[in-house]
C-alpha cells in the first residue's frame, strides 16, 4: 500500500494538469458552496459529467477537490451574511455571522478554514487507517451480510434526514423501486422499459442525482423569489491574534474527531457531527453564555468537524460500496462510469485506485488551505452576483452535464423527471437524498438478496448468520425508534390540543 501510494503522489505532483485540475476543482468548489442554494451535493453531481473525460486520476482529483473545498465553502455565506452556502455549515452561522457584524468576518473566515484544514487531516488519518481494516474484514462478508449492510445504509439514512423518518424511508423505496428499470441482471428480462432501448440500461445515476438535487433546488430558489442579500462589506484583518488562536486547537481535534467518526456511518449527515461537537463545546466551556455572540470557540468547533466528515464518509463508499453521505452516493457515478464498483475487493484488485483517492484527497486539503487564504477576500465579492445569472448559469451545467453522460437527450429527459420529483418531494417535505440512495444501492440489495434465496434457499439465512442478524436488529431499531417517537409526539400533540 505505502509503494502505490508513493508512486500516486510522485505520478500527481509531476503532472501539471493534475495539479490545475485541483487547483481549479477547489476554486469551483469553494464559490459553488459558498453560494445559497448550491449544496456540496449539487456541486458535485452538477460537476460529475464533466469529469468523465478524464482519466482516472485526474477525475479524482478534480472531483475530490471540489468535494473538500465545497464543504468549506458554505462557511463562506454563513459569516458574511448569514445563510449558510450548504447543511453543514448551518451551526457556523450562530457565531461566525455576530464576528462578521463586529467586523472580524476575516478573522472568522480564517478560523473556519483553519479548523476545516485541521479537520479534513484527521479525517484523511482515520481513512488511510480504518478503510484497510475495515477492508480486510469484509472480504469475509457473503451475500447475506451485503444485503443486510445495505438494508443498513438505507435504514440509517431514514433515521439521519430531517424531517420524518417515515417519509425518508418512503423516498428510499422510491429509489429501490426505480432501481428496477432496466435488465434484469439475474434473468437478462428486461423490465419497466416500455420497450426503449434507452432505458435497457436503467436510469442513469448521474443525470437523476444532477436532477434531484440540481434542477429541483434551482426551481424551489426560483419559487422562494427573494432579494439579493447585503454581505458584510468589511471584513477586517483575515489573521487572528496568535495568543486567542493558540488555546483554539483542543477545540478543533475534539471537532476534528467527533466529525471523522460520525463521517464514517453511513448516512450520518455532517449536519449531526456539526451540532454534536458545538455542543460539546458549550457545554464544557467555562463562558457558555459567550456562544452565539461571535466567538471564535463556536467557529471551529463545527468547522473542524465538518470536514472531517469528508474522509469519514469515503470509508463506507470504498470499503462496503455504500455511500456515506449524498455526496459520495454521486461519486460513486463516477466510479461506475471508469468501470469500478466500491468494495473491499478494492484494496486487492484496485489498489493503486485507493492510493489515489488518499493522494488526492490530501491535495485537496492543502490546496484548499492556499487557495483559502489567498482568496478568500474575492470569495466574499462572489456573494454579491445576481440570482438571476446564477441560476441560469446552474441551469445551464444541468442540461449539459447531464448530456454529456452519454450524448443522449434521454438523460435529459430523465434529469428533467428526477428534478420534478425532487421539486414535489420538497414541496411535501420529503427528502431527496434517500432516493438517490435507493438507486444506488438497490442493484446492489437485490443482487445479493437473490443470491442469498439461490445458494441457501432459505430466508431464515439472514437471521442465522450472526454478521447479518445484528446488522438487521440495528437497521430495525434505527427506524423503529424514531416511527414510536414520531407517534407519541403525534399523540401529546393531540391530548394537548383537547
């Protein structure tokens, strides 16, 4: 592993397009995060097409560069002027829009980029040591501990959204369901195609995530209307004094920690380790009552775990093949589409893939500390462009990246499906992200879900083996748990109204 990696680093840092690839992966990133309205995840799936010209390493590089800088990003908007650019980013806001207002946004600015810095090296750390392990022990895994690992994913994904568990797993049936399309990989029958050809292959991953989650947001911003938001116009000295931001760095490894290994569970959103660690904070600081007036403590408490969670959630993604958050569920399209299937069969059959992604995604770490400091005053000028072009402009890498998959108007007919129902779910307060989920990984529940009934021809094999039975007792209690909850609030609701 040491050999591949080295020779991954020595191959990128020697390669000039490499090398601007990051550069310019982390510029998009960060301007794409920091602007309302544009998640990490629909900068990512938005930006995905165009990454399929590339070879391997260069698509990696790009795409986890503008994966690292995009988390950053949304702290962006969150300090300046007081929205947060994506969901992680939410908590920044308490204490880094007040230090905006008191006219230290530079400062506050340097604190989240710091402690993302600080955060996204541990998070990598926690990569590079537990996807091996975790690796090694599921080449023992059979098809029955695949299916129930994947029942996992999608169970914990439904407990994690917001909003109703029930409607979360409603919308993970939907994706298992439209999973279906396309030939039957056991039997070679095709199914739900309505004899087109187009759709022999199933509905692409990658125009319906650039759909659910690109197109669907530019048609709720476009509903909500609103005005172009004043920043904070001054933003002060970008450096800290060194004696404040010297007793800050317990703060940023406690973050940095709790983020890495709330990334690593699949479906944990970054929004969980974001408020876990600036509660922690709070809690055990002697001056509580500060948090929420700008102090820098409630800044890179969730900043450094916010990126941490980035090299947390590529843990599940490489070593079981699930998504540990939506944006690695549309990386994993551009896997697919280079031919690679995540997997622990990845550290022996692709390993110089995985020295890869460690070798990129610590450039991108690094590359997005420079480029950080370097522009984060034009950044902050980025926040004053108009909606209008904005969304036209988003609007417009829709169509084209969603074209470029294949060449084919059909994804764009299924990017202009996906973005209707992802509109409607928001609507109705449904989220999205477990659709996507669904069709990810419903090829991958179904296949070894038959394989399991054709070697055991038994059901009960999911309750015998030991692996599959306590990873199914798990998924049920993370959605059972909060359906009781969700009706005992229902039912106080009703007594209370009587």
């Amino acid at each position: 592993m040491l050999d591949a990696t080295l020779t991954a680093l020595l191959g990128i840092l020697s390669d000039p397009m490499a090398i601007g690839l990051c550069i310019l992966g982390v510029l998009i990133g960060t301007i794409l995060g920091a602007l309302p309205g544009i998640s990490s995840t629909m900068a990512m799936a938005v930006l995905l097409p165009f990454s399929f010209t590339m070879d391997l390493a260069h698509s990696m590089v790009f795409l986890l560069a503008v994966f690292s800088a995009s988390v950053y990003g949304g702290s962006v908007s969150a300090i300046l002027i007081n929205i947060p650019g994506t969901p992680g980013a939410i908590v920044t806001q308490m204490d880094g829009y007040p230090m905006g207002r008191a006219g230290r946004g530079g400062e506050a600015l340097t604190y989240a980029l710091v402690a993302s810095t600080l955060g996204g090296l541990l998070g990598w750390v926690l990569l590079v040591i537990l996807a091996p392990m975790v690796a090694s022990a599921a080449l023992a895994f059979q098809s029955p501990e695949y299916a129930a690992i994947t029942v996992f994913g999608l169970s914990m994904l439904a407990y994690a959204s917001p909003g109703s568990t029930f409607l979360a797993l409603v919308a993970g049936l939907i994706g298992l369901l439209l999973a279906t399309v396309g030939f039957d990989s056991t039997t070679d029958v095709a199914r739900f195609t309505f004899d087109s050809s187009a759709l022999q292959a199933g509905l692409g991953i990658i125009p319906a995530a650039v759909g659910i989650f690109g197109v669907a947001e530019v048609l709720k911003s476009l509903e909500s209307g609103g005005e172009r938001i004043e920043p904070v116009r001054h933003i002060g000295r970008l450096l800290p004094p060194w004696r404040e931001a010297r007793r800050l760095w317990p703060i940023g490894i406690r973050g940095s920690i709790i983020g890495a290994f709330v990334g690593a569970v699949p479906a944990a959103v970054s929004a969980i380790a974001v408020t876990v660690s600036y509660a922690l904070e709070k809690r055990i600081s002697r001056t509580p009552e500060k948090f929420g007036t700008g102090c820098p403590e409630g800044v890179v408490a969730p900043e450094s775990a916010n990126n941490a969670c980035v090299g947390g959630a590529l843990i599940p993604m490489i070593t079981l093949g699930i998504p540990g958050d939506s944006m690695t569920a549309v990386l994993i399209g551009a896997l697919l589409i280079h031919g690679l299937r995540p997997g622990p069969t990845m550290f022996t059959q692709h390993i110089d893939f995985v020295a890869i992604v460690y070798v990129a995604l610590m450039l991108a770490i690094v590359a997005t500390l420079i480029v950080g400091m370097l522009g984060n005053r034009l950044f902050a000028r980025v926040l004053t462009a108009p909606r209008s072009i904005l969304l036209s402009g988003v609007m417009l890498l829709c169509v084209v990246g969603s074209y470029a998959v294949r060449n084919s108007w059909i994804d764009v007919a299924v990017m202009t499906g996906f973005g209707a129902l992802g509109y409607l779910m928001n609507r109705i307060g449904m989220p999205t992200a477990p659709v996507i989920f669904g069709l990810v990984l419903g090829p991958l529940l179904e296949e070894n879900v038959r394989r399991s009934m054709i070697i055991y021809n038994d059901w009960t094999v999911f309750l015998t083996r030991p692996i599959s039975l306590i990873v199914l007792v798990i998924s049920a209690i993370a959605l059972v748990v909060p359906l009781v909850q969700d009706a005992r609030r229902k039912q106080a609701g009703r007594k209370a109204e009587v």
